[in-house]
C-alpha cells in the first residue's frame, strides 16, 4: 500500500509540475505571438516575456536613459512596456520629419490608462480625433480673444507682476524657497484668464493646488503610472504613485467645480468675461447638436488642461533661470546692464523691448534649451502606418518624441552640455532662433501655450533682473539637479533676491 501511495504521489507530483511548466510555456508563446513585430519594425534592446523594458529605463531620469538608448539602436528606435509597444524619436530632422511632414499621422494621443482614467478621452491636450480640434479651436479663439499672444494682454501680466515683486521684496534679501510665489504669480495669468480673476498668495487652497500640480506632474512618470499602463486591471487594486496621481487629479477637478459653480450662479450670456463664461455659452448655443462636444466635463478637463499649458511650464522655466543667474553672475550683470540701458530703471518692460535686447532674449532661450523642461514632450500615436527612416511604424504604435536629443545635440549646438547664450547670437551679437529649437515641440500637436508662455518669460525674467540681483546663500552653491516628471524641475531650493533699485 505504501509503495502504491508513493507511486500515485510522483504521479501527481510530476502532472503538476507538467501541468505548471505548460502553462509557463503557453503564456511564453502567447506572449511572443501577440508582440511580435514586422522586420521593418525599428529596432530596440530586448524585452523580456510579460513587462517587457519597464527595467531598461531609469523612470527617475528616463529623458537621458532614452537618449543613451539611441546612441546604441539609432534615431528611431522601439521600446516595449509591458504589452505596448512605442517607437522614441531622437534628432531635430527625424523630430521635423515625422511630426511635421507626417503630422496628420502623428496626431492622435494614445489611449494610456492612467490618463484615460484621468480624462475619459476628454479636454484639449489629451483628447482625439473631432473632439480635440473643436476644444482646441475654441480655446484658441476664446483666448485671443482675450489677449492671448496679443498686446492686451500685457496690462495682466504686468499688473499680477507687481504683486510678484513686492512679494520677493518683502524677504529683504534673505534666502527664501521661489517655488509657491513664482507658481503662484504665473498660474494667476491662466486664472485671469480661465477664471476671472487672481487668487492671492496667502490663500491656502490656492497654495494647495500649486503642490498638487507638482506632485501631479512628477507621478505621472513613475515607474508605479507604467506598469499602470502596462496591467491597469491589477494595478487598480494595488496602491503607489499612480493612486496618488489620480486623487491629485480629482482634488484639482474638485477645486475647478466649486470655481464652475461659482460662474453658473453668476453667469449673464451678455457679459462674458473668461475662458469660463465664454463655455458655458457655447454649451447653451450647441444644445440639441449631434456633433457638439460642449459639456461641461469637458470643461472642466480643457480647464485642467489650460492650467497645465499656461502656467506649469513657465514657472518651471524661471525657477531654472534663478539658478542659472546665481551660478553665472557675469551673465546675470550683462543682461541686468542690458536692461539699464534699453528700459531703465523707471518703466516696466514692454513685449515692443524685445527687438532691442538680443542679449536678454537670448540668455531666456538658453534657459529653456538647457532647462529641458518637458524633456519627452507628449506622446503621440500614429492613426495608420506611417514609413520613418526605412522603418514601419504600424498604426496604433505610441510615439515618443525625445526633446532632449534634439536641444542637446552636439550637431545643433557648440557646446551643448554648457550654458552658452552664444549659441542664439549672431556674429553682429544680434538675436537668431535655430531651428533645432523646439522646447514647445513641433506639429499639429505643439503646445497650445506657447505664445502665453513666451510672453510670460519676457516679461517676467526682464521685471526680476531689472528689480533684482540673484544669488546664493551664503556657503551654498547652485545644484543644478532635477526632479524628473512630465516636466523637468529643478530640486527645491532658496535663494536670495537683493533688491537694485
């Protein structure tokens, strides 16, 4: 009996191990048949069964990790996370040739999960297809209506900047963290503009609406949002940074709902006077319309959207700019002096200053190139296949444009590793925009706030060195490391700002 039971036990014993070893086998194969790509397909580093090259990427620096890839596999190479598969873009002529002379097929945004369940397809920047371009052509609209890219607009910008500067003012000199009143200021342009009016520093959930946006911004790319996009069915049940991302989004959602309620008590169709009022008419106008896209979740995520074109990215820039001036003083004295002699001391700038302080205007460009600051753009997916470089790219592939090769490619600058307003001055010392920069992207999808946050970073940057001379605390030297996100921040740091007048 003993011999029988031991016989029947290796028996068992073995059809499960069988049983295990042919199911292994079997999800192997499936894996390999589903992922499996064409010969023309651009090539990459190998991916393992199942999570494929979630572990060939440093998530906390994935702009270098991508741009070190190409060096190895070329300017157009394929990347595979999890079950899906995207295609990364390096090089201003690939970037130019695929987004702009292919862009009616690279203008579609993928349906990643994270952000699906954020948006549910809705707003301006993540949005496709006949929805997308009836937002983003009224949100144009609307806002030039209001000023955007447009002199009117100056008086806002410059209004909200006095408050700004009494602000710096107020810390005499002493170090101080430019983070909340610097976001502060430029997201109250958006606000002006969205909501109708500003939001003082002091106020608490305005304050908390700057940090959500930045905690927002830095989960979105954690390696916790990727195997999010990767296995959403698990990961909806697993805690981490994608959780926090999306109860970050339904906090900000929160606060645009109590200003939205805010509008609809108030609202008169006669008397539009944003962004807000202009939606709630255009939903009332196209009531009954098959093809309407006004509602208002909709409104709510363009809204969301617009705070993140128009604000976060200036912002950003000019936390990058007060580090740079403290680290190259000599830099900060020629623009300072500049100024003097342009604008002077008794007038605040204009956007006409432009033309005549080349050297200013360069030393901002310099900023953004080297401040990379969305290093990766946002990703694209081709709506059918496209040919790149010899490579087939099948339709429903995301595409990753790598911004960072091309603002840092030895072939487009001369020393593209060094802060250098050089490289945007012409022998004669006059402005020269190069074609390889591109820190708002390129396309059909190029960022839809751009020409606020040009006019914003004049302004700004010109007001703070006509005002002030920026520097380090004592003993302390400039650290110019980075948070890596969907933007690419500086770390938190303080600084001093010693008034001039």
């Amino acid at each position: 009996m003993d011999i029988l039971s031991s016989v029947v036990g290796t028996y068992v014993n073995w059809d499960v191990k069988s049983l295990l070893l042919f199911i292994v086998i079997f999800i192997l194969t499936v894996d390999y048949i589903k992922n499996r790509q064409p010969a023309s397909f651009p090539p990459g580093p190998w991916a393992l069964p199942i999570i494929g090259n979630i572990f060939s990427v440093d998530h906390s620096r994935t702009h270098e990790s991508l741009t070190q890839l190409a060096g190895k596999y070329g300017d157009v190479f394929s990347l595979r996370m999890g079950q899906e598969w995207m295609v990364v873009l390096n090089g201003h002529e690939v970037l130019r040739e695929a987004l702009v002379n292919q862009g009616d097929s690279l203008a579609d945004r993928p349906p990643l999960p994270l952000l699906m369940d954020m948006c549910h397809g809705l707003g301006v920047i993540l949005s496709n297809g006949h929805l997308w371009k009836q937002q983003r052509r009224f949100a144009l609209s609307t806002l030039r209506n209001f000023g955007l890219g447009k002199k009117t607009l100056e008086p806002v910008i410059l209004d909200e900047l006095t408050y700004c500067l009494k602000e710096l003012k107020s810390n005499e000199g002493k170090p101080f963290n430019p983070h909340l009143p610097i976001n502060n200021a430029v997201s109250n342009i958006i606000c002006s503009l969205v909501f109708g009016h500003r939001f003082e520093y002091t106020d608490e959930k305005f304050r908390t609406l700057i940090r959500d946006f930045e905690m927002l911004l830095h989960c979105e790319t954690s390696i916790d949002s990727q195997f999010y996009n990767s296995f959403p069915k698990l990961m909806r049940y697993i805690p981490g940074k994608h959780q926090t991302f999306l109860n970050l989004c339904s906090d900000v959602k929160a606060f645009i709902r109590e200003e939205l309620k805010d509008h609809k008590q108030h609202w008169d169709p006669s008397d539009q006077r944003d962004y807000i009022d202009c939606y709630l008419n255009e939903i009332q106008m196209n009531k009954g319309r098959a093809d309407s896209t006004f509602d208002e979740e909709n409104l709510v995520e363009c809204v969301l959207d617009l705070f993140v074109a128009g604000s976060e990215t200036t912002s950003t820039t000019l936390r990058w700019a007060f580090l740079f001036m403290a680290k190259y003083p000599e830099v900060q004295a020629r623009v300072q002096g500049e100024i003097d002699r342009v604008i002077g001391q008794s007038r605040p700038p204009s956007m006409e200053d432009r033309v005549n302080l080349p050297y200013t205007e360069a030393v901002i460009h310099e900023v953004q190139r080297m401040g990379n600051i969305v290093p990766l753009s946002v990703p694209h997916m081709t709506n059918k296949d496209i040919q790149l470089r010899g490579y087939t790219i099948p339709k429903g592939i995301t595409v990753i444009p790598n911004l960072t090769s091309v603002l840092f490619d030895k072939n487009d600058w001369e020393t593209p590793f060094t802060f250098n307003p050089r490289h945007f001055l012409n022998e004669e010392g006059k402005f020269v925009k190069k074609a390889a920069f591109i820190p708002f992207s390129a396309g059909k999808r190029q960022c839809l706030g751009e020409n606020l946050a040009k006019m914003e970073l004049f302004l700004f940057f010109t007001s703070f060195m006509q005002h002030f001379t920026f520097s380090m605390p004592a003993g302390v030297k400039p650290v110019l490391d980075f948070v890596f996100g969907s933007t690419l921040a500086p770390c938190h740091y303080e600084i001093c700002a010693t008034p001039r007048i």
